[in-house]
C-alpha cells in the first residue's frame, strides 16, 4: 500500500513497510525511510506508485480552474476527497482526488485551510480584494522590471529621478522605485551613486559626498530658524588689560585670547579670556535650542557649518577692536621659574588689542625655538606665553599634543584644492593647547570644588569619554578637566560656561548633576562630534584623490600600515593595495597609481618595489612629498 501525507508543509508519497494504531513506516520513491503519523496521512491507495501519482495529480491539477472550483464549492467547509468526488460525480482516482488537494492547496487567497486536507472558500468580497491586491502587485512588479530595464539601458525614468537623494542616502527598500535601482545595479554591476552618473544625474561628485552630511544633519536646510538676537550685558567691569588672539585664517568664531602684563620686575599676570555667549541668552531659549538642535560646529573642507547664528557670533566674538564679554582667568606667575603662583576668575568686559593670525605668526614657530626675532607685534609677548607652556607642559608631564604628528590644512578655492601639512607640538600651538589645558582644568577643578555639576572629558585605560564627575585625564595628566573655552563652537562648552558664570557671580547653576536635560546633552554631543568627524574624514579623502586627479600624480612612495593598508606619503589618505606583498608595518612602498574613484572614493594602486627606510621615490619626473606626476 502507498501513502499521500503531509510533512513539513509539503505533501509526500511512500511505500508503507509496516503499520501501528498510531504511525507508519514508509519508504519514499528515493529510498528513504522515515516514521509517519497516521494523522498526517491523506490519501491510502494501491496503485499507481507514489512517483506516478504525484506526476498524474499534478498534471490533472493544472487542467483545472481555480475560480470554477471556487464557485463548485459553496461555502460550508469540506474535505478535499468530498470535493474531488462531487466534481468528478464518482469515486476520484488517486491521481484525480490528489490533484483537488493540490490544486486547493495552491491557491490560499481562495481557499482557507481549516485542517489538512480540509478547506473552506473565502468570501466574495474577501476574495476581490484579494485578486485586486495581486492585480496591483503584478503591475508594480511589471513596473519594477520595466524601470530596472531602463536603468540598465542608463535611462532614468522620471519617477526615479524624483527620488535621487532619497536613493543615494536613505533608500526605503520597500518601495517600488528602490527594488527598480537595486535591481539594476545588480544586472551591471554598478553602484547607485555610479549608475546615476551614468544616467547623467549625478554630475558633481563633491555635492554627491557633502550631500549626504547636510540630509543628515541640516534636512531642512543649512538657514538658522528666526530668533531674537541675543545682547551681551553691558554693566560688566572693563579689565584693566588688552588681550589678542591667534587662530587660523578662516576663523570668525574666536573663543579665546590673551594678555601679558608685568606687574613687578619678576611677575607677571597672564590673562586667558574666553568669549562669553553665555551672558547673553539663557537655557531654554530659542538660541539655545538652536546651540542643542547643532550640538558643534561642523568643519569641512573648504566649508564650515557654525553651531550658532552669525548675528550671536557677531556679538560675542573676540574680534579687534572691540569690548567684549568674557569669562578670564588670571594667572599670577613668576618670570623667573614660570611657576603659577595662584589664579583667580573674573566675569568682565576685555578689549581685544589684534586678532593674529598663523598665517602670518608660524614664522615664529622656527624663530622661538632658535632664538631669533622676527619683529612682529605681539611677538614679545607670545614669546613669554611659549615659555610658561613649555614649563606648564614639563610640569605635567605629558605632551599637549604629540610631537611629530602631522595634521593637514585643505584650503579648498573652486575646483582645485591645495592640501599643506602642518607639524602638531610647534611653539605656537603648544602654546594655545597648554593655555587652554590650564583654563579647563582650573574652572573644571573650581566646579568640582564648589559641587556645581559640569562635563568632563575624562581618559582612563586608554579610552576618552564624557562624564559628569571630574575624574582623571591620564593623557593630559589633569584631573577635572571640563570642556570651557570653545563655547561659541561647542555646545557642551557653552552649557559648562552657563554653570562656571553661576558660580562665579553665586548664583545657583542652572543644571543639576542628575539633570535629563544635562546627560542628554551629554549623550547627544558624543554621537553628533564622532559622525562629524567621520563625515570630515570622507571629504579629506576625497579631496586628496581630487588632488591626486588635480595634480596628475601617477607614483606615490607610501608607509605600510598593516597587511595590504598602506598611507600615502604627504597626503592624510589610507588605501589598500591588494597587489602588496607581506611587508612589515612601517615599511616605506613605490606604488602606482592606475585609477581614481571619486563616487568610491577609492585609488586603485599597483606595487612596484621597496623603497629603502626613508628613502623616496625612484627616478621621479615631478615629485613633491614622495608624489610624482
């Protein structure tokens, strides 16, 4: 005797081998036996052999009409045996009920299981519902096809187009149009981004990269909402000095600046003043959800993304010229040891005497460390700023910034893009770094003493963080070293200056340590710098492959990192070579470069030999940095 059953939602035939009041042993066409349950079987019969008769039903079940046998079958469950013989109007052969059964199975938007082998029609109206929904799948899938052929041909139909920036940054891949561009990125084997330049969509690739920083951050636009402009008190005490700057060229945010005055022919008083936008709005305002909303000012290359509004940087700004609201620190130090004697705070109006620039003042950097003059205003007194930093820096023990790093500078003007290194650990950045270092690490101790609550950055066990309590800083070797002297960039300094100003003027502080509002910042800050810096660093890689383009490079000498991770040299840009041999991390590679990717931001590179420890490139026609064209 044979067997038709159910297993695993898939009907089965065998042979039965023996038989129980319970199960069955039956041996499948392949040879294969298995423990069947008496309740799963459907169909006994003698004759044909399982494999005919799956053969014959299912060549019976595609002769029959799926809507006709839904019309024959009234409405009342039934079991498909029952059903098979009413439509045969006789007892049903084996491959004839077997084929009801399959055919009922087949089609669930007619038919609801009610048990196996049993079923019962769906409703009328259930049913057209049903059909109409297929009909609309069927279409949509037609219409998928039809728009992944077009793509593939590199024609892109309008209703993608409309949907370009949604496709490229966040694809919903339920909808139609996203399984169109999906699918026909896999028939030629072309990235969205690529595909949509080759239909002519995407013709800027630097827009392509930035755009997806500003969908992230700014999708409704980069315009600050209104607000009422913010004023700076006026009833704060002019400090009895003349501060000055120094930063970058670009820099319209200017948070910090300095004063020098001997007091006595061995001491000075050296002033740290901070921009103070903190007097001039308070928690909860519109500014200040503007401040939360931005959390950071955004650098990238070429572009700048301020956390506040123009018109409140205008007004709190440490520009020449001006009388400006400042938080300062007073350090009373010794000109002979450059030892910091005591400190002391004040809220109060500085006039600030120059905004210096580095790219005028690096000319003193050489000129310090050598004793030379260079006959620039201020140069005296950054001179002295530089010694009490070096003593600052040794009596810490620990470098500000590591020496020898090189950061990169990318002035970015139209289409070209000039990359200029810039050595870390040079007097005038020591200089700033220790200054601030000493600013943070003061108020944050005043806060900690005073049990005001504020943000630390705190590093133990090689790992950085932000907490609430003022715990060690193993980097810099500070304890309580609270983010305070960026508050015009930086929305954790802003909300620490909040808490220092209370403090200092003894007023309560406007933040609790267990605050919501508080960690939440906290929190939020965290997550906003680290995908700021990452987004920064996709457009630093793309614009040194730009200038690898600009600049028609083709060999670069290169520093192994780690297996085929190899760093140019001259340029902040990591690549793989897959061609690399194993070499040993630190090893100095000739490499050529045989292609350029800027929708991938990928270089594809060649090896060509070992260079020797600080060798540079062999036999270069043009070569700058160990590039050559």
């Amino acid at each position: 005797m044979n067997v038709l059953y159910e297993e695993d939602g898939e009907f089965r035939v065998g042979a039965v081998l023996s038989q129980a009041a319970t199960s069955l042993q039956v041996e499948s066409p392949h040879g294969r036996r298995s423990k069947v349950k008496a309740g799963h079987v459907l169909l006994s019969f003698e004759q044909p052999s399982g494999a005919e008769l799956l053969a014959g039903a299912q060549q019976y079940a595609r002769g029959l009409e799926t809507d006709f046998l839904w019309q024959c079958c009234g409405s009342a469950e039934f079991g498909f045996r029952d059903f098979a013989r009413e439509y045969v109007g006789r007892e049903p052969a084996p491959q004839e009920a077997a084929g009801v059964l399959f055919k009922l199975h087949s089609a669930p938007m007619y038919f609801y299981r009610r048990g196996r082998g049993r079923y019962q029609a769906a409703p009328e109206e259930t049913l057209k519902l049903a059909l109409a929904g297929l009909e609309r799948k069927q279409r949509i899938q037609q219409q998928i096809a039809a728009w992944a052929a077009a793509l593939a041909r590199c024609e892109c139909p309008a209703e993608i187009a409309t949907l370009r920036d949604e496709l490229l940054y966040a694809p919903d891949r339920a909808k139609p149009e996203t399984k169109a561009l999906e699918q026909a990125c896999a028939a030629i084997g072309l990235s969205a981004p690529a595909l949509f330049e080759r239909c002519g969509l995407l013709t800027d690739t630097h827009a392509y990269h930035l755009g997806r920083f500003l969908r992230e951050f700014f999708p409704n636009g980069i315009a600050f909402p209104a607000h009422p402009a913010p004023l700076p008190p006026d009833d704060l005490p002019f400090a009895p000095v003349e501060a000055f700057s120094l930063d970058d060229l670009g820099t319209t945010e200017i948070d910090d600046a300095f004063s020098v005055t001997r007091v006595a022919q061995d001491d000075w008083r050296i002033g740290i003043h901070i921009a103070a936008p903190a007097l001039g709005f308070a928690p909860g305002s519109p500014v200040d959800a503007i401040a939360r909303e931005r959390l950071s000012t955004a650098y990238l290359p070429g572009r700048k993304y301020t956390m506040l509004p123009e018109d409140v940087i205008e007004r709190f700004s440490l520009d020449h010229g001006n009388h400006q609201s400042a938080l300062s620190l007073y350090l009373a130090v010794s000109s002979r040891d450059l030892s910091v004697r005591g400190h002391h705070s004040r809220i109060e109006q500085v006039r600030i005497g120059a905004n210096l620039r580095h790219a005028q003042y690096d000319a003193l950097n050489a000129a310090f460390e050598s004793g030379g003059r260079v006959g620039l205003p201020y140069e005296q007194e950054l001179r002295d700023l530089w010694r009490l930093a070096c003593a600052l820096e040794q009596r810490r023990g620990k470098p500000s910034v590591g020496a020898g790093i090189v950061d990169y500078v990318f002035r970015v003007e139209g289409e070209r893009v000039k990359i200029e290194p810039r050595r870390r650990g040079a007097p005038l950045d020591k200089l700033v770094s220790e200054l601030m270092i000493l600013a943070n690490s003061s108020w944050g101790g005043l806060l900690a003493e005073r049990d005001v609550a504020a943000i630390y950055r705190v590093q133990s066990s090689g790992k950085v963080r932000l907490s609430v309590y003022p715990e060690m800083h193993d980097g810099l070797g500070v304890a309580g070293y609270a983010w305070l002297t960026s508050p015009l960039r930086r929305y954790v300094d802003l909300l620490n200056q909040w808490q220092l100003a209370a403090a200092l003027a003894g007023r309560r502080a406007p933040f609790a340590r267990n605050s919501e509002d508080l960690l939440s910042a906290m929190r939020a800050f965290e997550l906003t710098a680290a995908r700021y810096d990452e987004h920064q660093r996709v457009l630093e890689s793309y614009w040194c492959l730009r200038w690898l383009l600009q600049e028609q490079v083709r060999s670069a000498a290169a520093t192994v990192l780690r297996e085929n991770l190899v760093r140019l040299d001259g340029l902040p840009l990591v690549t793989r070579v897959p061609s690399l041999p194993n070499l040993e991390p630190g090893t100095r590679v000739q490499l050529d470069i045989e292609a350029v990717d800027l929708i991938a931001r990928e270089a594809a590179c060649r090896f060509r030999e070992t260079l020797a420890a600080g060798g540079g490139a062999a036999d270069p026609d043009r070569q700058q940095g160990g590039l050559t064209a």
